[in-house]
C-alpha cells in the first residue's frame, strides 16, 4: 500500500488518477532523499487530466478529515471536510453553468481568504472555467484593464469590493459573498443546485484553469496563463520543497489575487492530501499568526520574508508542538532571520525560488544540507541552468530551465496575447527567468537580482514604468525614474527620483502634493514611499540609467545616509 493510498477511500477509477498517485507517491516516499528524487521523477503524463474531478473528487470520496480550516481576525473559524468541498463545488458548478458560464470563460475572484474563495476555485475547475484571482487592493483603473484584456466575463467578490464594480463589468455576471446587493447574485443561492457534476465533455490536461496578470517592465501587466497540467500537476514540485506529506496541516501566509496563494493555499498541500489553513485577515498580526500555528496544530508552515521578519519583531514563544517543516519564498530572505527563527524553535526555514509563471523550480529540500545565503538546487522534473548573455552556460548568469528533451510541466502555457514575448522567453531551447544567480561547486543556487527593472516590494512584483507613467501625470513633474529602495522590512520600496518643470520648488508641500496625488490612483502595495528630486542619469541616446540609480540607493542605504531632497511617505 503506497503512503497516498492510507488515506484513499475508494477504489482509483480512472488512468489519469492512478498516473497523477505514482508521480506524487514518489516524490513523498523519497521526501528526503534529493538525490533519488531528482533522478528518478517523472512528471506524469496523461491527454485528459481534470484535477478537481480527477484528483480532488478522487480524493474526497466518503472523506471526512478536515480539509480547509480558515480563522478570522475575531477568532471565528469555519472549516469543510474533503467530501463538503467537493459537494459544495458541484453544486456551484452546476449553478455556474445554469447562469450561463461557459468551458473556457473567465472569472474574476476578488475574495479574502474565506471558504467561498476555495469553493468557487473548485467548481470553477471542474466545469473548465478559467479564474483570474484578483486582490482587493487593486483600483477601478486595474478592473477596466483586467475585464477588457483579461476578457473577464464573470465576477464573484464580497460586499466590501462591489463598489469598484460600478463602472466595470455591468453586463457580466456577478456574484457577491455575504447577502444580498442590488444587481448581484446572492452566492448562498448558488448551493442549491444538484450535488453531483457530470461535465459536458472530458478536460484536455493543457486546457487552461488560471489566468494571473503580473506586472513588467512596460505599462500593462503581463497576463500568464497556466493549465491543469502547469498548475495543477506542476505543483507537485512545490509539494516536495515544503515537505507535505498525507495527513499534514499546511499553512500559508499569503494574500489570495497573487500565484503564491495557488501555489501552496491550494495546490501544494492538496496534492499531498493535507490540510490547508488560512488566516483571513486585513492588516497582518504576527501574534494572530502565531496562535493559528498553534491552535490549528500546523505541522509544515510558508511564509514571504516580509512576514517573517515582522515576526521576528515580537516574541515567538515556544515552538508550536506539530510544526515539523518552514518554508520562505517570493525573494532573498535575511540570514539574521532565519537565525532568530533557529534559535527560537530549533528549526531552519528553507528557501525557494519560483515565479508566477512557474511552480517552484528552485528550493532546499527537507533533510537536505543547507548552504548560507542558498536558494537551493532544482526540484524535481526542473533542469535549471544559468546562461550569459551569449546564451552559454556558466556558473554565473541568468537563471534559465531546459525544455528538451521534455518540457517541465510546471511551466506556463504563455503569456496570453503575447506570442512574441512567449517566443523570446523560451529562445534557445530554454525559458529564461529573467533573473540572476550564481551556482557554487555544490549545485546550490544564489540569488543576485531581477535582469530588468522589475523588483519586488514585500511579495508584490513592482513595474518601474506604470509607477513612472502615473507620476507623469501629475502637473509638476517633468521626468522620472523609480527604482528599488533597501528597506529592512519591506526588503525594498519603490522610491521615485523626479525632475520637477521649470520654476516648481522642490519643497516638502510639492513632495507631499506628489504622494496624495498617487495615492489616488495606485493600490496600496504599488504606491512610491520615497522621493528625491534630482537630475537623472541618461545615456548618450537619451535613456534613463536606471542602475546607476539603483546603485547610488544601495550605497546610500548601506552608509545609513540619504539625500536633503528626499521626503518619505
């Protein structure tokens, strides 16, 4: 009897299922042993694949362990069992269908982290829908983006959203979690259709089920659209970096509308049959964390740096009795953290590296050694390389994944309306990440930065560019640059250097005209925390040197010294 199998309830019905259960059972009995795991794995193969009907539906026969915890800033805390999540996504599904939404259509879900989100994800699936998960920090400004090249038809979000909606998506579909609003559909009524979901016809593995917009280095966002085969099946490569094994209780630290809550609130811990716990909340509490670890018996635990090093601001108590297995991912996590981290609870978070457009390619595994500063060496089923700028491989460069002789399965399907960009990033028989490391002799990867502009700010990927084009528009400035600023919390905020028009003085009331004014039309994580007036660097053609910016801002931080015409938000 496989590790999988102890907790499976009835007997395998189909190919795909019994296929997808041998590639996750390897990977689970050889947990911590890299090196057979690395050889040995095979990503499953299969032409239909539906993963919530297929392995979800599989898993959930006659299943009543606990299968979603979530807890609630007021310490509410509201849970579904493997079999309730697959009743109650068919009977959404069906509801779905019988309100129009058609295989293939896209849905936008802006909801906190609350059952219904995991629900609708689900149902969603099942019918061949395709989510476009969306935070709800984003602006009216975003939603206009999103519907039109997102093609979004459908929306479901939660009474405190609804009022972005009122310029955008009218003739759509819309949904709304907790009661009733004019022009919205109830979601409770969306449980009242039938409880078994016979879909119309069998899911192709490479049809698509997510849609993400993710930010780069021109105005719009890029969109990446991921497959039950990139997403679903691809993830199990996350599953082996954090550990999750059946019978574990998974919690992840994210905010849902980003690829990291796909990534190990769904996916990661469901194909291990663990148990996922969320935290809803609005402003993130290290202490409310904390007692989630405790009170929901956690046993493997993933978080951004961002949220460990406001941890480690407070007392982390004892280590909670289940916690066997941390994880941190999303960018280049301090040492001094994950040192307090060791000596407080005896264990060492373990990094990893992925992208939207990924599943995690790059990690320290469970028992493995751990190399300082180290993002890991490539998970199962990823070749990853580093390549110059030639396109030759060294041991210092861009980090770059093999595509032959087989192509890694949890790698996008594109950049949706994109061929272009799709085209160059997997030129030469390699998609190319965009990102810098270096390898030592060991095979261990280190992170060094982003090959473009783009930077992250907490989790959040920032696009110079958008925060450049919204300062533009304010009547004052005539030019500007923003780059990633050191900071000891957020890792890096986004700090702007403008050139003022002519005659405008550079004074604090002009600074804080500039904050208001963007403030008004970027989403919270997107919004410019430092400004210098200066001059800026440009090459002989006219372009801004961003680097030389970048570079000045790391040097400045490092000496503690700032500029007199820089102001802070």
């Amino acid at each position: 009897m496989s590790i999988g199998q102890i907790f499976y309830h009835q007997p395998m019905a189909n190919l795909p299922t019994e296929t997808f259960r041998e590639a996750r059972d390897f990977l689970i009995k050889h947990r911590e042993d890299y090196e057979a795991a690395y050889k040995g794995f095979r990503w499953p193969d299969f032409d239909d694949f539906n993963w919530a009907l297929d392995w979800f539906d599989v898993v959930a026969q006659a299943n009543n362990r606990i299968a979603l915890r979530v807890f609630s800033e007021s310490g509410e805390e509201r849970t579904r069992t493997f079999a309730e999540l697959s009743e109650m996504s068919s009977r959404i599904a069906n509801s779905l269908v019988r309100l129009g939404v058609k295989r293939g259509d896209r849905i936008l879900l802006m909801l906190a982290n609350r059952v219904e989100l995991w629900e609708t994800m689900l149902a969603a699936m099942k019918m061949g829908a395709v989510v476009s998960p969306a935070t709800s920090q984003l602006t009216a400004s975003d939603l206009h983006d999103r519907f039109a090249r997102g093609a979004v038809k459908h929306v479901v979000t939660d009474q405190s959203s609804v009022e972005k909606f009122d310029t955008v998506g009218k003739e759509h579909t819309r949904i709304v979690v907790d009661g009733a609003v004019n022009g919205w559909r109830a979601f409770d009524t969306l449980y009242s259709s039938v409880a078994t979901f016979r879909p119309e016809k069998p899911t192709k593995a490479d049809d698509p089920i997510l849609l993400y917009f993710t930010s780069g280095t021109t105005a719009k966002p890029k969109l990446v659209l991921h497959t039950h085969r990139s997403y679903a099946v691809g993830h199990l490569s996350t599953m082996y970096w954090i550990g999750c094994r059946p019978g574990d209780v998974h919690f992840n630290i994210s905010s849902p509308g980003w690829a990291k809550h796909a990534w190990s609130s769904l996916f990661a811990p469901w194909n291990a049959e663990a148990a996922i716990v969320a935290l809803d909340y609005r402003r993130f509490v290290a202490s409310d964390a904390l007692a989630v670890l405790q009170k929901g018996d956690v046993s493997t635990l993933c978080a951004p740096p961002t949220v460990w090093r406001l941890v480690v601001l407070g007392p982390l108590g004892e280590r909670p009795a289940a916690l066997r297995e941390i994880v941190s991912a999303g960018e280049p996590l301090n040492p001094e953290v994950i040192e307090k981290v060791r000596a407080a609870w005896g264990i060492t978070i373990r990094d990893g590296y992925g992208q939207t457009e990924t599943t995690a390619q790059i990690g320290n595994t469970p028992g493995q050694p751990l190399e300082p500063g180290s993002m890991g060496r490539p998970l199962p089923g990823y070749r990853a390389t580093l390549l110059s700028a030639n396109g030759t491989e060294t041991d210092e460069g861009e980090i770059a994944l093999s595509l032959s002789p087989d192509r890694p399965a949890g790698l996008m399907a594109g950049y949706l309306h994109d061929a272009e960009r799709t085209a160059r990033a997997a030129a030469g028989g390699f998609y190319r990440t965009g990102d810098e490391a270096r390898r030592d002799e060991s095979g261990f990867f280190f992170y060094i930065g982003r090959a473009d502009d783009v930077f992250k700010s907490s989790d959040y990927r920032i696009s110079p560019f958008e925060l450049e084009s919204a300062l533009l528009e304010h009547t004052c400035v005539a030019e500007a640059a923003v780059v990633a600023s050191p900071d000891p919390l957020r890792f890096a905020v986004p700090k702007a250097f403008v050139v003022l028009k002519p005659g405008v003085p550079a004074t604090k009331d002009i600074a804080d005209s500039i904050f208001a004014f963007l403030n008004q039309r970027l989403a919270p994580y997107k919004r410019i925390r430092r400004i210098e007036f200066a001059e800026l660097p440009k090459t002989i053609s006219g372009k801004i040197r961003r680097v030389e910016l970048r570079r000045l801002e790391e040097e400045r931080r490092r000496s503690g010294g700032t500029s007199l015409n820089e102001f802070q938000f």
